[in-house]
C-alpha cells in the first residue's frame, strides 16, 4: 500500500490522519532500545511423571495442528506489523490478515477503480455470512501455504480499528476461533456499557439515554441541581460541578463528546449527534444521544490483556488534561464545602470558538510510588476486573479508561482494541515488556495441559530472556511495576491562522533534551506561508508528539514542564 493510501485508510480506523502522516522533516529518534530485562522463560514444572504416551499424543497433535492468529484491519507498522513479526518470529505462527466489512466498502468508495486496490493488499476481505465460512477457511488455508492434510486452529482474533470491533465479534463467532469473547453489543455502546455495570451492582455514573432535546434537558437539570448545595461563594468549584457530558452510544477519539454546563450547550450538543454517523456503520445515523452525569476526577487509561479470564495490567497512564480535575483530596473538600478549588494555570485556553475544551497535554505511565493519595493500582485492577468480567470479556486485549472520583473508581468505556499510541518502545525500557507480547503469550504460550519444558531459565530474583523470548504468563504480575518514567506528550497549539514561521530553535532545544527519545511535527505544521492552523480541541487535532523516556525522575519532570513551557512558542501565526 502505498503511503497516500495508508493516511487515508488511518483517517478510517482511528478518525485521525496526524500519527501517520509522511512528514518526518522534525523527528528525532534515540539508539536502539536498552537493554530489556523481561518475564520470559519456558514454563516451569516437572514433566517427568506424565504419561508417556500421553506427551507423545500430544506432541503428534500439535505437529499436525497449524496455529494462527487473524489480525483484522492491520495497518499500523507499530501496532499490526509488531505483532505479526512477533508472533512469527517468536511463535513460529503465521497471521492472516482480514479487513472488516467496513473496511472493505470504505477502501472500495475511494478508489474510482473499484476493487484495484482491494485486490493488491495482503488482507483479504472476511466472509460476508457464515454460510461463506468453509470456503474462506480453505482460501485462508491456501494463502498460509498449509499442508491440506493439517488443520488450521485459529487461536484468536485482534482487530486493530475502531470501526472493526463488531466485525471481528461477529467473525469469532462464525470461524469458532479458539479463545473469543463471543459477540456483545455491551463493549461498544457506551449506553449499554454503563448499563450493565449498573445491572451488576457495580459503581457507574449515572445516565439518560434520550431520544429528544427535553428529555436530555430534564436529565441534566437533575444533575445540575446537586451543585446548589455549593455555597454561592463557591462559584469556581460550582461551575466545575455543573456539568454533564454529552454524547453518541458509539465513537472513538472523543467524536463528538461534549461537556455542557449549560442548557443552550446542551441544545448544541444535541444538534450535533442526532443525525450524525455512526461510527462502523456508514448507513445508520444516530437518532438519540447519550447524557452521563460528571464524573469529577483524575482519568486514567488502562492497557490490559485476558487469558481465559485471567487478568493482567500491561500499564496504566495517566493523562495530563487541562483544565486540570481535582485531587481526590481535593473532591473530598468539596463534598465537605471546605475546599479550595484547584489551581487553574491555563485558564486561557478553557474555551476556542466558544467550545469549551480540556485538552490533553501528556500520557504519562502512572506509578504508585509517585502518588501522594494512597496506591491505586489494586483499586483500579479490582474495579476493572469486575467491569470485564461484567461484560464477559475472558480473551485479548482492552484500553479502558476509568476516573477516580472521591466516591471511587467511575468507568469512561471499555474499547477491545490497543492502546492507539506508539507504546512498545517506552513500556519495553519502563516496564521490561509490553502489551503485544503479554498477548501472544496469552494467545500462544503453552496451555495448562501442555506443560513439556523444565524450567531452566528463570531466577529466584529476575525472569531473563529464554531462548525463544516467548514471555512467560504465570510470571507476569496483576500489574506492573515501573522502573523508568516515560510518557507521550501531545503538542498543544493555542493559535489560529496562516502559518508564517515555525520556532525552530525550541524545537532544537527539545531533542537535545536528556528525556526526549523520539518526536514528531505534523506536516501541516511545518508549512509556513500555506498551512492554515487551528487550535488543538483534542488528540486528533494536536500538532505533533514527544516521546519521553529517563529514569531519573527530576531530569524527567524538568524536561516535561520545559516542553510545557516551550509549546505556545512553536508556531507563529
């Protein structure tokens, strides 16, 4: 595919273009990753009472068997293409890589030839129906070059877009692939999401689902009236609580998510997402929206994986958004009408073109030992546990994203997809491992029964690599523990207008810094005199990204809020 090709179809699968655009005019990149010291080695046990007989069945079975794995709407270099080159280079499993439903129609509108370009992609498209099933099986067999007296075991299922996730539900269930989650309507409608959690007792914010502007106006005046328990001197911490977010049952990168705090933003709001798209589904147009009660706090996004509803947390980050949320500390005071409110640096940029914004300045990895409140990671593992297990997800990855509120943890939405940023290469050197290779080892490291290798390659204090760096799940903890600080930083731009010169002095100043492993501007940021730029609302319309990697946290902190310092200088207008 060529590069044209590969930022539309990105535009697709994410809603945003920037991450995958050709520009690399300003881009750094450090040396190769330090050494990683990770959870790998053989399984461990003593195999030497097992039936004979037994092992060698079993060997023979898995000789005949071909393992793979079904990569669906796989474009990414640094999410699909990891994987893949994993899974083979490790595993020995090939993947077979499928385009959504979705995919294929929206690749198929763009192009004036038809199916030209369909046809020259290494995806194909999946089986329209599961009558179509068999004879899709047998092509999937011939494009592995398997042998047609082998049996191909489809192990699992990874959907790499958005739009795909229903797809690739559906798909699991037609091919009977080994570990799924069958098909549940729950993990993508943000309605039903919170309305299971609900059903199950388990703490949700509360919400409306309305098909008219009145009945979204009603809700929201029941949430705005707990706030007048405020005293009227409050007015800062008042305005904070009146509030609800606004929303479609279905989106991604904060399509369409609106915060109102008042009726007319409401009205707006409404306008908005009635009759608009539906993410995945081009022919259906929303036809109500969604009102959630505030959940005031700090956000986190947790990466996990399943293995037959063992959980595990890949990593947990914290977002830098600003407006800044309160402490749980701060909440508490609050709720007591005690507090001060917290500090607000960046009240300028509350609001462009009269839409008031809370942007995202940082993905940082969050760490216990760096928190003053007390630890979170057995709060927030417990909390999540419960929610998958609510909506019957046992395989594969998640990103959900949870707001620790005074009243505790509150869940945004659960997406069963990764974590749309470049995370290896800063959870490798932060963390020893990653989110993809705690996958394969779930989707293909070796079963209960299937316990064959002494383990000779671990130590009492460290797991080290074994000679396949096959990662080994039993040793992986709940959660992990941080060793480097990392984080990816979301260049914010605050100006409007023509282009007309690019600070290049800061952005030298920016990659010679001891925290910085890797950066990039958008193209339409590096055109003085022809691009028009607008101000950053959310992730999709930010200007670039810095990677940040340092194990000492001072020299971490002093590059970050350098950077923070330094990006309302980059762009002229």
């Amino acid at each position: 595919m060529n590069r044209l090709i590969f930022v539309v179809v990105a535009v697709a699968l994410f809603g945003v273009s920037s991450p995958f655009a050709s520009c690399i005019a300003w881009t750094t990149c450090a040396s190769s990753a330090a050494s990683r010291s990770k959870i790998w080695g053989s399984r461990g046990g003593d195999s030497s009472t097992a039936d004979v007989t037994d092992v060698d069945d079993k060997k023979e079975q898995r000789q005949q068997r071909q393992r793979v794995l079904v990569l669906m709407d796989n474009f990414c270099e640094y999410h699909g293409k990891y994987l893949s080159e994993r899974a083979l280079d490790v595993y020995g499993v090939q993947c077979v890589h499928v385009l959504s439903e979705y995919m294929t129609e929206y690749l198929k509108s763009i192009h004036q030839e038809g199916n030209d370009e369909i046809s020259s992609l290494t995806s194909i498209p999946m089986p329209s129906s599961p009558e179509e099933v068999i004879e899709w099986r047998k092509h999937v067999a011939e494009k592995l070059d398997v042998d047609v007296d082998g049996t191909v075991e489809l192990k699992g299922l990874i959907c790499e877009s958005d739009p795909g996730l229903d797809d690739s539900e559906r798909l699991c269930v037609w091919l009977n692939v080994t570990n799924h989650n069958g098909y549940n309507e729950a993990r993508r409608n943000k309605f039903l999401t919170i309305s299971t959690l609900a059903s199950k007792n388990i703490p949700s914010v509360q919400q409306k689902l309305c098909t008219t502007i009145d009945e979204a106006i009603e809700f929201a005046i029941s949430q705005f009236s707990s706030s007048m328990l405020l005293p009227i001197e409050k007015e800062e911490v008042q305005q904070q609580q009146r509030l609800v977010v606004v929303k479609p049952i279905r989106g991604c990168a904060s399509d369409d998510v609106f915060l109102c705090e008042d009726l007319e933003s409401i009205r707006s709001a409404y306008d908005i997402i009635v009759g608009s798209t539906v993410l995945g589904s081009p022919k259906k147009k929303h036809d109500s929206v969604l009102v959630q009660e505030y959940a005031i706090g700090q956000e986190y996004a947790i990466d996990t994986v399943s293995k037959n509803g063992q959980l595990k947390i890949a990593a947990v980050w914290k977002y830098d958004k600003r407006p800044q949320p309160p402490t749980i500390r701060q909440q508490q005071q609050q709720k007591q009408m005690a507090g001060d409110n917290n500090d607000d640096e960046d009240s300028e940029d509350d609001a462009t073109n009269g839409r008031r914004r809370q942007v995202y300045y940082a993905t940082k990895l969050y760490d216990d030992d760096d928190d003053d409140d007390d630890p979170l990671l057995p709060i927030i593992y417990q909390y999540l546990d419960d929610c998958l297990n609510a909506l019957d997800i046992r395989w594969g990855v998640t990103h959900s994203e949870i707001i620790i509120t005074a009243d505790g943890p509150r869940l945004v939405e659960v997406n069963c997809r990764q974590h749309n940023m470049d995370f290896v290469p800063l959870t490798d050197n932060a963390i020893g491992y990653n989110l993809y290779d705690m996958l394969l080892s779930a989707y293909l490291g070796f079963d209960d029964d299937e316990n064959e290798s002494e383990n000779k390659n671990i130590d009492d204090d460290t797991a080290i690599i074994n000679e396949d760096e096959q990662l080994n799940w039993d040793l992986i903890p709940n959660y992990p523990s941080i060793r480097m600080n990392c984080a990816m930083v979301h260049l914010v731009n605050n100006k409007e207008g023509i282009l007309k010169r690019l600070n290049e002095q800061a952005l030298y100043e920016i990659q010679a810094m001891d925290s910085v492993w890797d950066l990039e501007v958008y193209r339409d940021f590096l055109e003085p005199g022809i691009s028009y730029i607008k101000p950053t609302q959310d992730i999709k319309s930010d200007a670039g990204w810095i990677q940040m990697l340092h194990p000492n946290k001072e020299i971490f902190e002093r590059d970050y809020q350098r950077i923070i310092e330094l990006m309302p200088t980059l762009f002229e207008v």
